[in-house]
C-alpha cells in the first residue's frame, strides 16, 4: 500500500526526482511530444486534450498562455454518449464552471521546477478520460474542459494555484503533488469537490476529497502472508534500505508493523542519503547478517543501483521484495534483465500497462485514449489515478443528472462505499476512506512482468493494519 506515499516521498531529494521524472513521467516512444504534451488537442476524433494555467506571471509549457486561461476539449464527438440531452434541456449554468455546453474541471500538478514534467501523468491521465467523455457527446450536452495548473513543486503555488482555479472549475480531479497539502484551506472554505490521489495530510483528511485508491497511513498484510507461505526461511532474516526522508520512513514504519505482525524477522535496517549512488556497504553488512528477505523503499534509481550493486557483490538474497512503483516500463531494462530477474512485487493496482489488458477491458480503454492524445505515451502510476480521478468524477455526474451542482455532486460521491475503477484497483471505499485489503502478486520472470497469483483479479485476504 502507500504506493503513492513512496513514490513521492522517496522523491525528496533532487537526484530521486530526476529519477522520478526519467522513468515515472511516462515515455513516448516516438519522440513527437511538444512541451509537456499538454493542450496540444491530440486526442483523435477532434477531441481536444485540455488546457494548462500557467504559474505566477509566465507562460506554462504545454499552454497558451499564462494565467487561467484554458483551452477546451471541445471536439464534437463520435457517439451519443451515456448521457444525452434531457427534453426539457440540462438547466444551463447551475453552478460553478457549469454553463449549457461546458463543464470546467481542475487540476493542480507538478510541471516546473526542480524536475520539469514530474508529474505530468496525472494531468493525461485527466485529459484521456476528457476526451474519452467528449468524443461520447458528454455528460447531458456538457462538454468537459480541464484547466491545468503548475505549482512548480512549491507549496505556495500549490496554494495560490488552487485559489486562482477554485472559483472557476466545478471541481478538482486528478491534481497530485508533493505539496497538495496547499490544497486543503481553499477547498474546505470553498467546498469544492475534489477527486483524486492525495498524500495522508489535510488534504486527504477533507470531507470533499475522494480518493480512488484511499491511502491512510498504514499498511496490509495480505502479501506478507502470502510471501511468508511461499518462502518460510526468508522471512526470518529481512534486510531493509529506507531513503531518509519522513514519508517514506513511515511507509517503511509501516510496512515492519505488518511484517512483524506475520511472524517476520528483520535482521538489518538502514537508510540512504540524497544523492547515494553506492551501496556497496550496505549489500555486504546485509549479506554479512545473513539477510534472505531485501525489502526496499525507495525510487527505481535506487533499486536498479542497489541491486547492481548486490550483483557486483556476488549477492542474491532469496527474495527481492519492491515496492509497487518497481512497476514501470523501464524498470526492467535500465536495472539489467538478468539482474531484475525474480523481482517480486505486491500491488493493489492490476498491471496496467498492458499485460492485464486481457482480462480487464478497462486498461485497453485507457491505453487506447492515452494513444490517441499522445502517441506512443505509456501511462505512469500518476496518469493511471489522473484517469480513474476523472472517471470516478464522470460517473456521479452522470448519476447526478442534469442539474449539476457541487453539493449534488458531494453528496452523491458520498454514497459510493465500493470502487474498482472497472477492475483496475482493488476494492477500496472512498466515500468512508477506507482502503483496499486486496492485492496481486507479480515477479519478472524472462524479462517481463508476470502474475503470480490470483490468475486474474486480485486476492482479498488478510487485514489493513493502520499505523500505531
């Protein structure tokens, strides 16, 4: 769990975010992508991707101008969608950012700064689903349009940039960033929707915030079960490397308490500095205590040089046990295929980049709209969450009905107890914030990505420990 707690806090330092940025900001294998890929109205079908407001006095990559300036998906659409235009007409204006043809959508994401394009999925994560919605006539004549804003990895444009938007867009969905905790006082005091992947915080905490996967601070026992059945010696000498920041040393906190509560044994814990690139000393202290269980929480940088360096060191414990964001396309490759080889990971997300996408209809959805808008893009876990944001949004509006407006709007998110993202995630309940207890087990095994168990969906077992 805390995929997302790890993913950024393991990014602190400015050596982690370049790595975040090479390989979690997506790749777009033929290289036509312009700025950030953002506004650029790829999306096929004449349905336009969307539009970026810039940060404090300059123009955003990607964007038109600076501001709050938006450029719509407008496209005119393939079908006649779920929900079309009522007889009597959809009520026009009935809120903020509702008029008769269109509805304004935000997104605050992390595009400058220390590492330009950090998170960029979440924000095509967004404009997929919009331009999945439009191209189906969208919701009761109502085209959406999603603003997207850069807080340029500082608090205080995550702050104004929310501020700027809130009186603007109907609700926020998809916005993901370290400093989303600059969020929270705008949306209490506007109660203004907000849906998306939050970091535990304040943000996270707010009645009108919906996670699609909620994420409190805490961690699920399940896989550690199911590990500790599969490979009963190893689990009695764990070895652990921590980047030193807070959030991912909780996540690390976290992860020991489930571990501890299955009957594991850790053997070394250590931690690793900003800008470390060798790791020599801690492969042979842990080969040294005899450890067979390496449990890592960190970035993929990290674990790509940590595990060359196990393998100069002639080391290999039993298990290699990464954390979810080891998924990624360059994973693999850039850590070496015979190295990366028997890498186990446990997730509550299905394998989203395609190797699900028999069994889940949904993922070819989603591949599908994210080629359209930028061909050859491959979705990053912050894209994944910027679609399922949307979508959650698409889903109780449609339910909702023509007369939108925000408290409608809260009220019916209120009520949705289960959620799966049509089989992506495991069942989670965002309306009570209560997290998943489901996961699936995966490992590279020639190269490639592969399930372990369940065959498809996911295994429900075992409990979510919260953090003490």
């Amino acid at each position: 769990m805390a995929l997302v707690c790890s993913a950024c806090g393991s990014m602190l330092s400015h050596r982690q975010l370049v790595a975040a940025d090479r390989r979690g900001a997506g790749g777009d294998s033929s290289g036509a992508s312009s700025g950030f890929g953002l506004g650029s109205a790829a999306a096929a079908d004449g349905a336009g991707a969307g539009g970026v407001a810039g940060g404090a006095g300059s123009a955003a990559p990607g964007g038109s101008a600076s501001g709050t300036g938006s450029a719509g998906a407008t496209g005119a659409g393939t079908g006649s969608g779920t929900a079309a235009v009522p007889a009597g007409g959809n009520g026009g204006a009935t809120d903020v950012g509702v008029t008769a043809t269109s509805i304004s959508l935000g997104t605050v994401v992390t595009l400058t700064g220390p590492v330009p394009g950090l998170f960029r999925g979440a924000a095509l994560g967004v404009q997929a689903c919009v331009a999945r919605v439009n191209s189906e006539g969208g919701i009761f004549g109502r085209k959406l349009n999603d603003v997207v804003a850069d807080d340029q990895f500082n608090q205080n444009q995550n702050r104004a940039q929310t501020a700027q938007l809130a009186p603007k867009v109907f609700a926020f969905t998809g916005s993901f960033s370290v400093y989303d905790g600059g969020m929270a006082d705008t949306l209490k005091a506007q109660n203004v929707p907000d849906i998306g992947e939050a970091l535990p915080g304040p943000r996270a905490d707010l009645t009108q915030h919906f996670d699609p996967q909620p994420n409190p601070p805490g961690w699920i026992t399940g896989p550690f079960a199911w590990l500790k059945a599969k490979y009963p010696d190893a689990v009695g000498a764990v070895g652990n490397i921590t980047s030193d920041v807070p959030s991912a040393l909780t996540e690390w906190k976290a992860a020991k308490q489930a571990m501890l509560s299955q009957g594991y044994k850790v053997s070394y814990e250590g931690t690793y500095e900003a800008g470390q690139t060798d790791f020599t000393a801690d492969v042979l202290r842990m080969k040294s205590a005899g450890v067979k269980f390496l449990y890592i929480v960190g970035d993929q940088a990290t674990y790509e040089r940590f595990l060359q360096g196990a393998h100069q060191q002639g080391w290999k414990p039993e298990v290699v046990n990464l954390i979810s964001n080891a998924y990624d396309p360059t994973f693999i490759a850039a850590a070496g295929a015979d190295i990366a080889e028997g890498v186990i990971v446990s997730s509550q997300l299905a394998l989203y980049d395609g190797e699900d996408a028999g069994s889940i209809p949904e993922i070819n959805t989603m591949l599908g709209w994210f080629d359209r808008i930028q061909r050859g893009y491959k979705p990053d876990v912050f894209a994944l969450y910027g679609w399922l944001s949307c979508e959650m949004f698409t889903d109780a509006a449609k339910v909702v009905g023509p007369r939108l407006t925000r408290p409608a709007l809260l009220a019916q998110m209120a009520k949705l107890t289960r959620y799966d993202g049509n089989g992506i995630v495991g069942v989670g309940n965002p309306a009570q914030k209560v997290p998943t207890t489901c996961y699936l087990v995966y490992q590279v095994r020639g190269g490639k990505w592969v399930r372990l168990d369940p065959a498809q969906g996911f295994r429900c077992d075992g409990q979510y420990l919260y953090l003490k």
